[in-house]
C-alpha cells in the first residue's frame, strides 16, 4: 500500500510537471506573438548561419541604407566608371543572397578599409557583378578598379570575387574565337593580379570542371600565370524564379503579425527565420482577402495587389482539359530558337494546335517608322545567301544542330517573309513584364517544350534558367532543348521527369544533332497520337506533376544550402581549403 502510494506521488509529481511545462510553453507562444522581429532575431539562431562576418566593400557605400530596400543598396563597383561603359550593374545584387540565409555581413566604404586594424584576419570581399560581357568594354572593365583596392588584393589582405551566376556560356563565348573569359584572365595579368585570392562565381553547373578543361587547352597565354582561387557554381534561377512565382502568385504574410497563419507552410518551412524567410506566403486563391481589413499590414497590403490573377493555377489539370499539344515560348533570339520554331511548324505545330511564339526580343521595334523589327539576328542568319548557299553551312550555329537539308531549307523558307510569332501576348507587354504567363496555357496543353538559354552554342556548359521551372511551377510535363544533362540535374534536385511520355535518352546524348534529332523523334510520335492516347499519357504522369509543384512549392531548404555553400567558399584568408 505504502509503495503504491509512493508510486502515485510520484505520478502526480510527473504530471504536474509537465502542465507547469505546457503552461511555460503557451506563455512563450503569446510572448512570440508580441514581440517583434527584430527583437526576435536575437534570440533566433540558425544552424547554417556561419559566425563569421563578411565585410563587403564599395567604391561609393551610400550614407543611408536601408537592408530591406534594395534601391538603397549601394551601387555595384565599377559601376560608375566611365571605362566599364555599363558592363557592371548598377545597384549591386549580392546583398539579397546573404539576406536570403541570414548571412552577416558589413557594408565598407573602401575608404574606411583599415588592414592593420578592425579589418585585419576578417573576410574582406570585393565583388565585381557584371550585366553584360559581350562588349568591347568588357576588354578594359578591370581598369574601373580603384588603385588602392589593387594594392589590397596584391597584397592579399582583399578578396575579388566574379558574380555572375546569372549566366552560364561557354568560356570561349564572345570576341571572335578569344572568349570572355581570355579578356579577364588577360586583365588580371595586366593590372599584376596574378597572385590575388580571386573567385569566379557562374551559373554553369560544371563550371569548375569546364574551367580546369578550359586552362588546360586555351591557346596563347601562358599557362603559368593567373587563374582564380576557386571557381564555384550557382543554381542561381531555381532561387529566383521561386521568389518571382511566389510574389506573383501568393501573399506575403508576416507569421508574428499575423498569428493565425504562424504555423501554415505553404511555400516554404515553419522555422521562424530573417530575410524574404520572415513571411509566409499563402496562395492567392487560398488568402482570405477580409484580413486586409481586419488586420491592416501594409506588407501585406501591397503584396496582395501585386499578385497577379490570371497567373494563379489551381490544382492540377487533367487530360480532358486539354486542347492544345504544347507551349514553346521564345523572347530573345537565341541561336537555335528560330530553327526551333521553324522546325515545329515543318512537323506540324502551330498556333492553331500549340502555343508558339518567337518575338525577337532585344532586336529593336522599328525599322525607318514601320512595325517590323530591327532583326539584327536574321540579318545574321541570312547574311544574303540564296537557299544553296545557306544549307551548305553546316557549321552555322542557326542551323547547325540540324542533320538534314530539309530541315534547313524549311529555316530559310519559313523566316523569309516572316519576322516574328506571336503567340498569347504581344512583343510590348512581354518587353514590360517577360514573367508574364497565362495559368490558361498551361491549363490547355499536355506538355512545355522548353527551349532554354544554352543549347548548340554551348556543349559542355550545364545552365538552367528560370524557363526550367516555370513548366514545374505550373503542374507541367516538359521536354528540355537545352543542356545535356539538364533532366539529370532536376532529378537530383528532387523533380521528377516523364519517360511515359517522352524518349529522355536525348538528355544524356553529348551531339547536339544527335539529341536535336532525338527531340524530334518525340514530337513525330506525339503528333501521331489520337487524342484519347494524349490524354492518357498525360493523367499518367498527374501525381508526378503534383510531386514536383510540392518540391517547388517547399524549395526554401534547397535554396539555402546552395546559398550556404556557394557563401562559404568565399574568404580573404582561409585560402588554403581553396588549393591554392
């Protein structure tokens, strides 16, 4: 008797216990509604946040900036040089990244660089971010570097770091057979750069290995002198189009302000985090617009008006939706997209059966006051040959991932008389929002032929822009003229791809006639299909397009660790875990 008396004090000493620790816990909870973040970020601590801050220096930091408006952030370096002649941006863009993953960092003025003192053993970085590179500017840009930042980087007390993750070319791209990068290999050597910790950060996936082939067999310098520190790839756009996809499709809700959607995960994790992180965001068709009046935010408030209807698709379509076989959406002029276009209308797509369009983006409007464009890319292609003559040049990169003279006669016929293919929207409204897409083409047709930024120019180059994931975003099938390994690369991300639908031995094929052909095969065989067969392989692949929405939709985590470790790599001291 005695010892089950022990036995339930015990008990009742337990349960008490706990209720005081559930009790504790709710109290925290209220507080956590009140407080505010910033007080809140004291005590948040992320396990992927390294302690260790980053100084960033600028040849002209603004007096005032504010972190959350990126119009206040200073602008790039080199930027304001009369040499670079607008290679740089303008407003830098790094900043948004550390942000992203609560990174600390320190905005310098490069006059207040003190390599004795407070900046002595700290990681003192210098980043160059260019727009644009194919220019003669590009030759000289490494001029608009200030003397005294040369000296800090000779010295090795300052790091430069390359940003362009937003591009991923081949190496040997622009001036003629030299390449970009031969201009600023040749720029480091001539400002004495040779021995400076230096990083190129690029949107090639094999950037690092296309950069050891390319120092191996460049021609003309020698192969003693400057290379960089490391070179370090950046799936920049999976990132970028997710915050684009997001802000255009969803509301921004603050989980501190608005406690009823504290706990919610929708795009993205539950963990109570800084950056674009500290907001949840609820798709617009699920938002309950009476919160605006109910609890007015004016983050809210302005997110809400920024969304944009027409763009907001709502499950999952199914086959007998459809009535319409593709989507193949071309802006710029790219090298392969006319013969891509052309090509689809030679095995029978068009706008009366798919979405297509071709608008010459970036050729100019006008020609002498008339509509047609300015379209330096079909001067180009022509450059005034009959049909012989065209055909004849194989190695013509608008046609050169063509095997057969039909197809290449069918280029010259098509473009002839023909500058442009509009599809769902015209030349203007997509110059003044290239995001914009109707959720109804997507609704309409079974799968996206997405023809990306890289395709016959650049074999060994691994670069997925935002065309990739706009498809997974919109619960979209899709095959891929783009990079070898592309599909690869989605399915280690977590995607799943179609081979119920589609041949994707063309993803893995290194000849880029043999992986166009492959293509090619793939559309013969859909355009042979009776509808009912369409809509079956397509209701085949459902849960699939489901999964990869849900992979898209929770990508945050992903996102960061790119982040993370693009971000780590970075240092003007701790060099030796760089080979150097």
């Amino acid at each position: 008797m005695a010892e089950s008396e022990e036995n339930l004090g015990t008990l009742s000493s337990t349960l008490d216990k706990l209720v005081d620790e559930v009790v504790g816990l709710r109290t925290e909870l209220a507080d956590l509604k009140r407080i505010n973040t910033s007080v809140l970020q004291k005590y948040l601590v992320r396990k992927s946040t390294p302690k260790e801050t980053h100084y960033l220096f600028y040849d002209r930091k603004r007096q005032k900036v504010d972190h959350e408006n990126c119009m206040s952030w200073p602008p790039a370096n080199g930027s304001g040089s009369p040499e670079s002649q607008g290679v740089f941006n303008y407003i830098t863009d790094v900043l948004g990244h550390y942000q992203n993953v609560d990174w600390p960092y320190e905005l310098v003025d490069i006059d207040d660089f003190d390599p004795t003192g407070k900046h002595k053993h700290t990681n003192n970085l210098y980043f160059l971010e260019p727009q644009f590179i194919f220019t003669s500017a590009f030759k000289t840009c490494l001029n608009a570097l200030p003397q005294e930042v040369q000296g800090w980087l000779r010295a090795r007390q300052m790091a430069l770091v390359f940003w362009f993750p937003h591009e991923g070319m081949n190496y040997y791209q622009g001036f003629h057979s030299e390449g970009w990068l031969h201009h600023f290999h040749q720029q480091m050597r001539g400002h004495q750069l040779e021995t400076a910790i230096s990083y190129l950060v690029f949107g090639d996936m094999q950037a690092e290995a296309n950069y050891n082939r390319w120092l191996r067999t460049r021609h003309g310098m020698d192969k003693t002198t400057f290379q960089f520190t490391k070179v370090i790839s950046y799936d920049y756009f999976h990132c970028d189009y997710w915050k684009q996809y997001s802000e255009r499709t969803g509301v921004y809700v603050h989980r501190l302000q608005n406690p009823k959607y504290m706990h919610q995960n929708n795009y993205g994790s539950s963990e109570l985090s800084g950056g674009f992180t500290d907001h949840i965001i609820i798709p617009y068709e699920d938002f309950d617009a009476s919160l605006l009046e109910r609890a007015p935010n004016q983050v809210i408030q302005d997110s809400y008006e920024r969304c944009k209807p027409d763009e907001v698709l709502v499950g999952v379509p199914t086959g007998a939706e459809k009535n319409k076989d593709l989507i193949c959406l071309n802006a710029r002029p790219r090298s392969h997209r006319p013969g891509l276009v052309a090509e689809l209308h030679r095995l029978g797509y068009t706008n009366d059966n798919s979405y297509i369009s071709f608008l010459s983006r970036g050729d100019g409007v006008t020609n002498d006051g008339t509509d047609r464009p300015n379209t330096e890319w079909k001067q180009s292609m022509y450059n005034n040959r009959d049909i012989s003559a065209f055909t004849a040049r194989h190695d013509q990169s608008y046609i050169s991932f063509f095997s057969y003279d039909v197809q290449r006669e069918y280029v010259y016929k098509f473009w002839k008389d023909r500058d442009r293919v509009v599809a769902d929207a015209s030349p203007d409204a997509v110059d003044k929002d290239d995001r914009l897409i109707a959720s109804s083409m997507y609704r309409d047709s079974f799968f996206s032929l997405v023809s990306e930024t890289l395709f016959n120019d650049d074999p060994d180059a691994l670069f997925l822009s935002e065309k990739i994931y706009k498809p997974i975003a919109y619960r979209h099938p899709f095959m891929v003229v783009g990079s070898m390994g592309t599909l690869r690369h989605l399915r280690y991300l977590g995607y799943q791809t179609f081979p119920e639908m589609f041949d994707e031995s063309y993803d893995q094929e290194y000849d880029v006639r043999k992986r166009f052909d492959l293509i090619v095969k793939n559309l013969e065989r859909w355009k042979q299909l009776s509808y009912d067969e369409k809509v079956s392989k397509y209701n085949s692949v459902r849960e699939k397009l489901k999964h990869n929405f849900e992979v898209f939709k929770n990508a945050r985590g992903t996102f960061e660790k790119e982040t993370v470790g693009v971000l780590s790599q970075l240092s003007s001291q701790s060099v030796d875990i760089h080979n150097v």
